[in-house]
C-alpha cells in the first residue's frame, strides 16, 4: 500500500504547484500575448485606408484610436476597479458622482436640472449598495408634468356593487389641451364577479368592447331582432350607439374584464347610460314620463306600472342563478350575423396572425381596413406582449393616436415629445388660455424633445399621440400584456426606429452620411449592428446576458490554460 502512496502524494503536491503557477501567470496576462483590443483597432484603421478618402481617412482613425482608449479604460477599469486617474471604489464612485452633477447644470435648467441632479444621487446610492432614496415632490412634479400617463387611481366608479363594477377615466382634455383631438372618447373597465348580470341599457355612444380576462354573454336587442354572442378572451366585438345591451358572466370562478372604448355621439366626451329595465336602484328612464302617458303607452294601470317601475333595488350589476344563467346561454353563438347591411357578432383577435413577433414579444393587430366592424369608428384594436426581460424597439404610429391599458404584468416606458417646453413645464396644462398656446407655437425654436418616460403597472392608462417616438419594457420577473385602442387609425402603420426592419434600411447612404456627418458606410454599421427585429432583449436582460457572457469567456479561457500546461 505504501508503495503507492509517496508516488500519489507526489503527483497531487506537483499537481498543485502547476495550478498555483498557471494562476499567476495568467492573473498577469489573462487574455494572453494576443490583446484583442489591438487587434480590432488594426483592423478599424485598415478599413479607414480601404474606404475613405484624404481628409476624412485621417478623422476615420483618430475616431479608431479614441474608441480603443475607452475600450482600454473600461477594460482597466473592469480588472482592477480603478480609474485612469487611480481613483479606486469609493473614490471612484464619487467621482462619476461629481461629473453627473456637473453634466446635469450644463445641459439642464429648472424643473429637469433637480430631476437630473435627483437621478445622478439615486445612481450614487444604488452603486454604494444603499437603498434608494426619491424625493416624494420631485416625482409628484414629474407625474403632473406627463399628461399622458393616467394611472388606474384615476377612474371613478360609475356603478359599483357588490358583483361587479363599472370604472370609467376621466376626460382627456380635462388633463391636458394636449388632448383636445380625443375629447370624445372615453376609456371605461367593465368588471363582473362570476354568475353576475348586467341590466339592459343603452348608452349614447359607439362602443368597443375587448375581453381582456374571462368568459360571458352580451346580448344586443333591437327593434326587429336580437343577438346573443358567446365572449371569451381575446374578442373584440363592436356596439353600436343606443344598442339596448345586457351582459352576463357565466363562469362558476372567474371574473370577466371588458376594457371599453366609447366615443360620445351627443356632448364631447360625456357619455350616459339609460335603463330602461331598474327601480330605485338604478332609476328606470321610464319613471321620468307622467303617469298617464305610460298608462297608455303599456294599456295598464298606475297601481301595476308602479309596481314594475319601483320593485328593483339591488343596482345594476346582480346575482344571477344557474337556471337563469342557462337559459340565457341558450341561443348564443359565436358567429358574426349580417343585420340591415352592418356586421355584429365578435372576433378573436388572439387568434388572428401576429402582426409581428419575435422570441421577446408578440403583436396582434385589427385595423378597420380589414375588419368592417371597426371601418366606420376609424378605429383599431392591438395586443401587445412583451416576454420578461424583452422590450420593443422604439417606433411611431404614423398618424394614428393609442390610447393602450396594462392587463398583466409591469413595464416602463419612454417617449420623445416636441410639444412640452423645454425646462419640463407645459403651457398646455389645464387652465392656459389660447394666447399661450399660440406664443408657445410662435416662438423661434430649437429642436427639442421632452424625455416622457414612467411606469406602468395594471390598470394604467398611456396616451401615444401619433408620430411621437416610444419604447416599453417589461419589468420584474413576469410578461408583460397590453391592449390598445387606435384612434384615426385608417392607413397608420408602425414605423420602426432600430432593429433589422428600421425605416433606416431604406435611407440612401448618402442621405445616412450627410444626416449624421459621418462616413455612410461607418453609419450603416452602428444602425445595422441590431440584427433583431420589433422584440429584442431589454437593457437589464441584456446586461446579465454580457456579464455571464464574459464571466464564461475568463474560465473557458483560464481552464484552457490549465490543460495546455498539464496536458
């Protein structure tokens, strides 16, 4: 047995040593003889001398060699955690601090130089691994400074009970004059608790219903018939103005959501519903008329009438038995039926095609140039998921507004906006008299856009005014699911700002060279550089992604060492 022994334990103590040695060896040379860096700075100034000619060669390479400075620095930095000019950790920290104040009061000026200076402390504290502090009124003057973020605190309750409710947003125009060009829609939520019913009414205003959650009926009845039409999640179904409406869900367990967009027939954004079924609670329209004339209008007496007319209390969303709930269900379909020249009856929009789609996210679409219902309304409907981790990238609708909801999940968003000023106070606001607004517009102006940029949790309604720029990304560990309405929304399309299907692919190079003041083939390469389309990785995703990246590439490369030396 001891013969063995001393030649194992020899192997084991050289066996160490070697790893020791290889360690040090390649702490002092981790990537090698061969620097990488070099290497691609060789290959940007061989490229400068094949493309460019003369003077602009010449600024080709000095643009080479800054870009490896900073690839130098940063690796430097990686490496050792120390700065160029030896700063280390908490040294280091405070001074990217510093230059972020200074940066912040040399391109910012009031309200958005303390919001600049407020981020600049919460990225000190997030690096010192301390918990972040916010400024409770920074991020109120924020909030009052996006007028097109409505949080869901900002419905009301019209009709609340205890088997459901009915929220509706307030005015657009009320918020902002920014609005103004929406001022007849309305966005309301429809909640139902399971085996509940809605009484039949009829509102001033056409109507599109999406079923973002659940399963239930809407029966639509009119003066020569009547449609009952099985709803499920995903349908998009169109009501037309004073359609006499009742609703049911007919599940045992699960609430049924109905996002609504209505557009008012009568006065600008106020929309009524009238019932004619109801009591007391609601109040039949029908209470509204003289007693003699519904004497005759039903042939029955007053005693009788009023009894009909007073019987109910229990609101306007109840309770409704399994009995009932089948013999409603009975004749509903799931078809859409030709009614005197117009289309009625649901579609699915989850079940079309994607408009477009990619691993991080999916788009579906109904545009009232393929879907009849929504032809007249001028109006579109979409659904929009985005993976977790994922993001879309920057587009613009091209001439139609969005007014999109949160169904599930959290996302953050940013949009450029030309039309708030530049020091983050908009003469715009509720309560600016006409005479702003045309100085604000006769001004001599730069070219400025406002960052409006927020949170987006369930509920939460985003304005997207046509042809402003937007981005969203889902945030915390789930998807992220959002459905939009589309007003104006007749020939608009999408227009991507990145990604392989950009608008940008479709540029002249020299339109490219001569917008950026760059080499046209050096800017087709940083717009070319994303190879991924509409969905792609979002920031966070996407840092992780690098780290693992390069944290693997150290041990591949450290192990290969290990072998060469042993083997």
């Amino acid at each position: 047995m001891a013969i063995f022994t001393k030649p194992k334990l020899l192997f084991v103590f050289f066996l160490i040593l070697s790893l020791v040695l290889v360690s040090q060896c390649y702490d002092q040379n981790p990537r090698g003889d061969q620097d990488p860096q070099q290497e691609k700075l060789r290959e940007c100034q061989q490229r400068c001398e094949r493309q460019q000619p003369g003077q602009q060669r010449q600024l080709c390479k000095q643009r080479c060699e800054q870009q490896y400075k900073k690839e130098q620095q940063q690796q430097h930095e990686r490496e050792t955690g120390e700065d160029d000019l030896g700063n280390r950790g908490p040294e280091k920290r405070y001074r990217k601090f510093q230059e972020c104040q200074r940066r912040c009061q040399s391109e910012e000026q009031g309200q958005q130089l303390q919001e600049c200076q407020q981020r600049c402390q919460q990225e000190y504290q997030r690096e010192k691994g301390q918990q972040v502090e916010t400024n409770p009124e920074w991020e109120q003057q924020e909030k009052s400074n996006n007028p097109y973020l409505f949080e869901s605190q900002r419905f009301r309750s019209r009709y609340r009970a205890s088997h459901g409710d009915f929220r509706i947003l307030e005015k657009f125009n009320q918020r902002s004059q920014l609005l103004k060009g929406i001022e007849k829609y309305r966005v309301s939520v429809l909640e139902l608790e399971p085996q509940s019913f809605v009484l039949p009414h009829h509102c001033d205003g056409e109507a599109i219903f999406v079923v973002v959650k659940g399963q239930g009926i809407i029966s639509i009845a009119e003066q020569d018939n009547k449609n009952s039409f099985n709803l499920q999640k995903g349908d998009v179904i169109r009501v037309f103005a004073g359609s006499n409406v009742y609703m049911l869900n007919k599940d045992n367990n699960e609430k049924l959501f109905v996002y609504v967009l209505a557009k008012s027939v009568n006065a600008p954004g106020n929309l009524q519903q009238y019932f004619s079924a109801g009591g007391q609670n609601p109040e039949t329209f029908y209470k509204a008329f003289s007693s003699d004339i519904l004497e005759s209008a039903f042939n029955n007496p007053r005693d009788k009438l009023e009894r009909l007319f007073g019987q109910h209390k229990e609101g306007i969303i109840i309770k409704a038995s399994e009995e009932q709930i089948r013999a409603i269900s009975e004749h509903a379909s799931r078809s859409t039926q030709q009614t005197k020249g117009r289309t009625q009856g649901p579609f699915n929009l989850l079940k079309e095609r994607p408009l477009f789609e990619s691993k991080f996210g999916q788009f579906f679409e109904a545009c009232p140039e393929r879907f009849e219902q929504l032809r007249d309304l001028d109006a579109a409907v979409g659904f929009m998921n985005i993976n977790q981790g994922g993001m879309v990238l920057p587009y613009y609708n091209t001439k139609s507004t969005k007014l999109v909801m949160v169904v599930e999940g959290n996302a953050r968003f940013e949009m450029a906006c030309p039309h708030l000023g530049r020091q983050g106070q908009s003469p715009w606001s509720r309560g600016q008299g006409r005479e702003h607004e045309q100085e604000q517009e006769q001004e001599e102006g730069e070219v400025h856009y406002q960052k409006i940029r927020g949170n987006l949790n369930v509920g939460d309604v985003l304005v997207i005014p046509a042809g402003h720029p937007i981005t969203f990304v889902a945030t915390g560990n789930s998807n992220v699911r959002i459905v939009g309405f589309g007003v104006d929304a007749q020939n608009s399309k999408k227009n991507f700002l990145a990604g392989k299907q950009s608008i940008w692919r479709n540029v002249d190079r020299e339109a490219k060279e001569l917008s950026f003041s760059m080499p046209g083939r050096e800017v087709e390469e940083i717009l070319q550089k994303q190879d991924q389309s509409y969905f792609v990785a979002g920031p966070e995703h996407r840092q992780q992604r690098e780290r693992g990246e390069e944290g693997r590439r150290g041990q591949d490369q450290y192990l290969s060492s290990i072998l060469d030396f042993v083997f």
